[in-house]
C-alpha cells in the first residue's frame, strides 16, 4: 500500500500553504499532468519539518504552467528556458496566508551527463527518472498533489528508511562524477540533520577528492556551494567535517582551518547579534562574510587572493576579505597590549570595513582588544573634527601636507576628548600656529 503523508501535511503545514498546494495539483490535473512536491520540501515533511521553499515537478511544460499559475496566485515569476523550471514568487502579504512564499516548477526530467561536472543534458521524463538523477536518497523523494491521489509518497529509492537510519546515501556510485558540488551537499546536510555520510558514500566522496574532481567545477558553481555552506546554522561544523574529508583542499592545498575556529563561529555569531542590537541605524553586515574571513584565517594573504579570484568572488567581498587580511600582525598585538590612545586604535581600525572590524572583534584573544574594538565602534568611528580645509584657509594655512597634518591632529586631540567643540578646535588651531602648541 502506497504511504499516505497527507496527514503529515495538514500536521506540518499552516492550511494555507496545503489549500495553495492542493490548487496548484487542481491546475495541473486540469492542464493534463499530474503534479509532485520534490526535494527538500519532502524531505523536511517527511521529518517532520516545515520548508518555505517549496519544489513542484509537473509532468509536462513547468513554465507555462507556472505563468499560468502566477496570474491565478498574483505571484512574480522568473523563468530558466534552458532547464525548463520558473520561480514563483508569491507577494510578501498574500491574501492566502502564503506571503514570502517561493514556488519552484520544473518538468520532470532525465538528464544525461555528457561530460562529468558540467550542466547536464535534459529530456522529458517520468516521475522515476526525475528522482535518479538527484543527489541522496532523502533528497530524492516525491509527495503527489494530485487530486485523488494527493498525499502519496513516491519513494524508490528508499529515501525514508535512511531518514530514519539518519545516513546520507547517493543513488549510484557516479554521482559525484556527475556533479561534484555533491561533495559539499553531503556535508551540508549531515552536518544541518546530525546525519552521517554512508561508509560507501563516504569512500566516493574521498575518491572524487583525491581524483580532484572540484576542479571541474565552475568557480561560480563552486562560490555557490560555499555560500550555501556559510549560511547553515553552524557552518564551523561543515568546515571542520570537510577538513576531516580534505575537501577543503579545493580553496588552497594544504590549507588548514585555524585551531579555535569553533570558538570563533560561536562569538561571530554572539557579536553580530550584538550588534544588530547595539547598532539598528547602521546596515548590519552580512554573517556569511564573517565566516568567510574565518574559514580563510589559516591562509596566506597572497593564497587568499587566489582562492577568492578563482571562486570570482565580487570586488566588493574580496576587498573586505583582504582588508581583514591586510591587518599586519603587529596591529593585533598592539590592540592586545592595553597601550593604544584613542587616536591608536582609531588609525588601526578606521581604514577597515566593519566586517573586518567586527571579525577582529570576534577573534580577539583577550578582553582588551575586544575593550578597545567596542569603544571605536560605539565612539570613535563617529568622531568627525567641525573644522575643515576651508576654516584653516581662512585662518592663513594655505592647502599642502601641512594642512593635511593639523587636521589630523585636531582629529586626535578631539578623539582623546581635548577639542570637544569647534571653538576649542579653532582654539588649538591657533595655538599650533603660534607656537604655543607644538606637533
Ligand atoms: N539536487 C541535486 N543535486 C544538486 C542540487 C540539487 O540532486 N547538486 C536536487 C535535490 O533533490 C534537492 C533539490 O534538487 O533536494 C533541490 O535543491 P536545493 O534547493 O539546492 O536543495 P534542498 O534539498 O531543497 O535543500 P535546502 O533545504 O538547503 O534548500
């Protein structure tokens, strides 16, 4: 007898999502084919567990069905031609309860892989073909939404007994040839579900690694798998369990994470909320960078770079990244030491993105780096001088690395709280220019 999930569904899902479910099997059937729920969504349901992201494979022409379906949902849409899928976006406040909603359609399909680790081929498929080509057995399940049948699990591949044996398995031993960023999913999902990778599994995933197969692999393809590590929960725990696989060998050979790399994951993430807290006007930097910084600590700034260029990482994260690195060790300890002025931690910090100030702030070994870190960022960053290159012209400083100087030190001396206001500023200004000040 066929296992029925449709009471998981009504258990697990607000009713709302369900009835939207329930519509969008109704359209299918009405167009001719039938409509399944896949991936991850099942996986969770199975579990026991909600998804927001939900994936349905319908038999024939996913995209337009799915424009259809965004003109009865009132839902944007964005479609992929070359793989035959469309996103359905529902709007933020849907009137069915189902706001922030992402719907993603394919046809069910079989792909066959010309060559390994580039896109494969498509071809319409069945059901069964659509699941094989999947990565584990527990991501390879399907629920159908069909009426009359709505709720049946289609389970060929015995995705639910390994839910419950908690392994991760692929489905044939060429998956990861197929697609090496399976590598990284494995991990991804054993280390998110407290699963283990099966022994057979195991031994191809260490196979693939030492053929080199993430070679093959587009850095796009390969900036994405790492992305998506970042943003589990405990990305620390797929780095270390990678590290343990040496998969982490793709960024640099040889490369180590650093000794407390857990313990810094947990501050990262004490900080960042700290933050977001502490600071609601500024933009909260992303925490997925933080990690980053973390995973790529134990490299040379020289390695970095080139990790970061062949995963084609933007401008904007590589210079983050490598201003974090930049750091010269000599800064650190002085951070440590207790013996910064004001105006010694500010020349440290000031050139850095927050993000690499935060990650300083994070991997700080001792109390006093983390004192000084917090005073620039609730006090020092914001400490502008009122006087400025036109003040001092008027006070006869013509323009020129003299001018540049005095400004700097009004700046210093505002920093330690000795020009508070702009008379004191001007006050200082003419006292340096009389000599009665010296600099
Ligand atoms: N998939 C695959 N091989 C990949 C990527 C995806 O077989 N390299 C299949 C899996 O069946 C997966 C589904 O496509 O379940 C959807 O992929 P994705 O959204 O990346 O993963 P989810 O399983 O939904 O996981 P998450 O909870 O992280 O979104």
């Amino acid at each position: 007898m066929k296992r029925d999930l449709a009471g998981k569904m009504t258990s697990v899902l607000p009713p709302k999502i369900v009835r939207l479910i329930a519509l969008i099997g109704e359209k299918a059937r009405d167009g001719g084919s039938r409509a399944y729920l896949t991936g991850g969504f099942v996986r969770d349901l199975v579990m026991g567990r909600a998804n927001k992201d939900v994936d349905i494979m319908v038999e024939r022409d996913a995209i337009g069905f799915a424009e259809q379906m965004a003109c009865v949902l009132n839902a944007s849409i964005a479609v992929y031609p070359r793989f035959g899928t469309a996103t359905l976006f529902l709007p933020p406040i849907g009137s069915r309860g189902t706001g922030g909603l992402r719907v993603d359609l394919t046809t069910a399909r079989r792909e066959t892989y010309k060559k390994p680790a580039v896109l494969p081929d498509v071809a319409e498929g069945d059901i069964k073909d659509d699941l094989f080509r999947r990565d584990f057995t527990i991501n390879a399940m399907a629920v159908s939404i069909s009426p009359g049948e709505f709720g049946a699990l289609v389970d060929p591949y015995g995705g639910e007994r390994d839910i419950g044996k908690k392994i991760i398995r692929v489905l044939h031993p060429g998956s990861f040839i197929d697609d090496p960023t399976r590598i990284f999913r494995a991990v991804r999902f054993e280390q998110r579900l407290g699963f283990k990778i099966e022994t057979g599994t195991k031994r191809l995933i260490r196979t693939a690694v030492r053929e080199k197969m993430f070679d093959k692999i587009s850095g796009e393809r390969l900036r994405n798998e790492l992305v998506a590590v970042m943003n589990e929960k405990y990305p620390e725990r797929c780095f270390s369990r990678m590290s343990q696989l040496d998969e982490i060998r793709f960024i640099s050979p040889g490369m180590k994470l650093v000794p407390d790399c857990a313990r810094v994951a947990g501050q990262i993430r004490k900080d960042h909320a700290w933050y977001a807290v502490a600071f609601p006007e500024e933009d909260h930097p992303g925490l997925w960078i933080a990690y980053l910084m973390l995973f790529m600590s134990g490299l040379t700034s020289r390695a970095a770079e080139r990790a970061l260029k062949r995963l084609i990482f933007s401008k904007d994260v590589t210079a983050k990244v490598m201003a974090q690195k930049s750091v010269p060790r000599k800064e650190i300890e002085l951070l440590g030491s207790g013996r910064l002025t004001a105006a010694g931690i500010y020349d440290i910090l000031k050139p850095l993105p927050v993000e690499a100030v935060l990650f300083l702030y994070s991997s700080a070994g001792g109390t006093q780096a983390r004192k000084y870190i917090r005073a620039y960022l609730r006090k020092y960053r914001y400490v502008v001088t009122e006087t400025d290159g036109n003040a001092l012209h008027e006070l006869g400083v013509r323009p020129g690395p003299f001018m540049g100087k005095l400004l700097r030190e009004i700046l210093r001396r505002k920093l330690e709280g000795k020009a508070p206001t702009k008379e004191r500023e001007l006050g200082l200004v003419r006292d340096i220019l009389s000599g009665r000040e010296r600099i």
